[in-house]
C-alpha cells in the first residue's frame, strides 16, 4: 500500500507533467502553424513574381521562356518548382515532376479559390500553391508552385527532441522536488508518529510536540493532544474507580469474616444471632454496591439504553415517597410533596425512578434527624419541568459540593457515620444526562437542594 508522502509526489509529478506535456503540445503545435504560415507566405509571393513575369513575357508576344522564369528567386524556399497549367489541367510549363492535378481541382482554382496542399515528390514531402493567372484579361491559367518541407520537419523534429528530454528531466526535478517538500511537511507528522508509538498507559504523560507553524499539522497534534489528556484523566479515572471499588468491597467483607468468625466461637445464640444480621447487613450493602457498579459498567459500554414510555411524574413522585415513608419514620423526618399540576413526560420509567428515589434517599440518610424534606413539581416552560428535592439538614461543605457527583466521592466527615458507597448521585447524573436533562445542586448550612431539569419529550 503506498504511504500519503508517496502519493502526494505521485499526484504531484503526474500533474505537473500532464501541465508540461500540455505546454509542449501547445508550443509544438503553435511553431508548426507558424512554420507553415511562413512557408504559405514564401510561396504566394514566388507565385505573384512568377505570374508578373508570365504577364511581362506575354505582353512581348513571344513564348514563355522556362529559364528566365527558374531565374526567379524564391526567397526562402528550399527546392522550389513550378508549374503552369491550361484550364483543362494540362502543363504547359514547368517540372514534370509535379504531380498532375484532375480538371475539378483545376476548376476550383479557376473559380477564385486558391488553395494549399501537401503532396511527395519522390522521398520528400512537399508544401504547394495553387493559383489562377490571368493573361491578357483572357487566358486563364492554374500556376502552381511548391516547396520541400524538410526544413520545416527538421525544425519540428529538433523541437520534439527537446521535448523529449525537457519532459523527463522536468519530470525528475518535479519529483524529486515533491519529495524534498513532502517529506519536510511529514518531519512533524513522523515526530508524532514516533511519539505516539511511545504512549501507552504507562506512559500518558507523554504529549506531542506542538510545530510553531499555524496549520493543519498543528492542529493534529493539538487535538491528539487534548485526546491523550482525555484518556489520561480517563486512566486516571478508571484506576481511581477500581481502587475505590476495593476498599468499598474489602470493609463489608472484612466485617462478614469477622462475625462469621465471632459466630463460630459464641456458644451464645443472641450474639450468633447479632453477628449474623451483622453479616446479611454487609452483604445487602455488597448487594447493592454490585448492582451500582453494574449500572455505571453498562452505561460506561453504552449498553444502557433508554426504554421510552409516557410517565405520570407526579405518581411516579407519590410511589416514591410511600416507599421510603419507614426511613422517613424512622429518622423522625417528614417529607412534604409541592406538585402544581399532573405532568406527563415521554421517558424511561425505571431510570427516572431511580432519579427520584437516590435523591429523595439521600436528602433522608444525609439531612440527620428531626428534619423537614422537600419534593417539588414544577414545569419548566412548554418544554421542560423541574424535579426539585431539598431539606433544612447541615448541608454539604463548599469543598465538597463540586465533587458530589463523583463516583465513590463522599465527604470524609460523613464516611464513619452514614453508609453509603458514594454511587448513588452518579448514576442518578448518568441517568439524567441520558434523558438529555441536567441535574444541579447548592448548599448552605441549613439546607440543600438538588434541580433535576428533564424535557417533556425525547428526541
């Protein structure tokens, strides 16, 4: 397969030589209609000198004199011959050499048409005039004269050769030059390859360098660049999340192994029972940090898809509400529902559910006790509503309020006083940017709130 470089200079050369090869048809053709127009000119004028002494010997009333008449210069014209013809085609006078010419053509020429021909004499080609003269306002006659083209050739041939060599060389020099200019312009590009070649996950902090010059090869090596940058912090990211996602597993599991120990060495049955429930605890928290973690694996595939349907919000808010009321109780918290009207939107049942529930789940485990939360329904315009979910708890510090929706992020104050996996307000981001919605949040001591914006329809 030919590399770029190559077919720049093949593309390069082709054109520049068809340009040449065309500059050389046109320039070959031009001196050969300027070679023959110079001829033609020769020969009518060695035509008229003949004829005026045609006419001058005639008016002497004595015959035409072949001699004084081959006297006649013909200035530039190389073998020069002529002939004199009766109307009929007959010669009169002249080189028999010439070839006869049938009575039509003769007629032709006798009607004021004077013409010019190519015709060989012997191994020669040659260049004729044929011209009607007139005698005594009378006697007609076809004047015929002619001149060997083999100069003219040999001029044509030396400029063919030319050509022949001119086009090669200038051919070689195209190339060649081609080359020099494309493999400068692929220095940088080689430059990148090779660094490139170089990057692995390793080694991502490796970047590009960047050519002074302002063009398209500039522009590659920012955009790839500004790609290994993505994949650092991608890297970055994903060793972070595996990291995150061990210490998360590790703490249920090493808290299942340590009652499950405990149990087997307790001959009491209310403790054996503790640990156990101790136990099922962790593994209900294992339970839902694996289902967590497979939701963000399938939408890190894309592999989570919407499943569209028409959905009742405001129901949808209330079922949401019945099912954490228990959690509610329990933290002596109430939760308070602002719906201004039923709204039904186009959208995926299960993931907006899943939106309403973390935040609602959230603003009840974070907000601590004795506590009132808010849920709100409000459209948006024509096009969009707003979920809005915020209680009267501490609030989140200003440090971690940009992190929150970050996988495995939890505030270092929070860790060792509420479970929680720090997955839940990313998968409800992932969720709501699926519905092409945003979801934002502020905070301040004494109260919290989350915007989830949603369209009415999805396109």
């Amino acid at each position: 397969m030919l590399s770029i470089k190559l077919k720049i200079v093949l593309a390069y050369t082709v054109v520049f030589g068809m340009l040449l090869s065309l500059f050389a048809y046109i320039i070959y053709q031009s001196t050969e209609k300027v070679e023959l127009t110079r001829l033609d000119t020769n020969l009518k004028t060695y035509s008229i000198l003949l004829q005026s002494e045609f006419e001058e010997q005639s008016q002497q009333e004595k015959a035409f004199n072949y001699l004084e008449l081959k006297a006649i210069p013909a200035d530039g014209l190389k073998r020069s011959r002529f002939q004199l013809l009766d109307n009929n085609g007959k010669i009169i006078l002249g080189d028999t050499i010439l070839t006869n010419l049938n009575s039509a053509i003769v007629k032709t020429i006798l009607d004021g048409h004077d013409k010019y021909e190519e015709i060989r004499i012997g191994k020669h080609h040659a260049r004729i005039y044929l011209g009607v003269v007139e005698i005594n306002e009378k006697l007609n006659y076809v004047l015929v004269v002619s001149s060997s083209l083999e100069e003219v050739r040999e001029d044509l041939e030396r400029l063919l050769v030319i050509f022949l060599f001119v086009i090669p060389v200038g051919l070689l020099l195209a190339g060649f030059s081609a080359f020099l200019i494309a493999k400068r312009a692929f220095r940088p590009i080689n430059k990148m390859i090779k660094t490139a070649n170089e990057i692995s996950a390793r080694s991502l902090d490796k970047r590009l360098d960047v050519p002074e010059t302002n063009d398209e090869v500039k522009a590659l090596s920012v955009t790839l660049n500004s790609m290994v940058d993505r994949l650092d912090k991608t890297f970055k990211s994903h060793r972070q999340f595996i990291a995150d996602a061990s210490h998360e597993i590790r703490t249920p599991l090493t808290i299942i192994q340590a009652e499950l120990e405990l149990s087997l060495k307790n001959k009491n049955a209310l403790n054996t029972t503790k640990s156990i429930n101790t136990a099922l605890s962790e593994i209900n928290n294992l339970n839902r940090l694996s289902n967590s973690l497979l939701i963000l694996a399938k939408i890190d595939a894309s592999k989570n898809r919407l499943i569209l349907s028409q959905v009742r919000i405001d129901e949808l808010i209330l079922e949401c509400v019945q099912s954490l009321n228990s959690l509610a109780v329990s933290h002596n918290n109430k939760i308070n529902i602002s719906v201004d009207e039923a709204i039904e939107i186009k959208a995926d049942l299960e993931k907006v559910k899943s939106i309403v529930f973390n935040l609602l789940e959230n603003a009840l485990k974070y907000s601590g006790t004795n506590k009132q939360i808010k849920i709100e329904l409000k459209k948006q315009g024509a096009k969009k509503i707003d979920i809005i979910v915020s209680d009267n708890g501490s609030g989140i510090s200003e440090n971690d309020v940009p992190h929150i929706f970050e996988r495995f992020y939890r505030s270092s104050d929070l860790r060792s006083t509420v479970d929680g996996n720090g997955l839940g307000l990313a998968i409800v981001k992932e969720f709501v940017e699926m519905h092409s919605g945003k979801i934002t949040a502020s905070s301040k001591p004494g109260n919290t709130t989350f915007v989830v914006t949603l369209p009415l329809e999805q396109r």
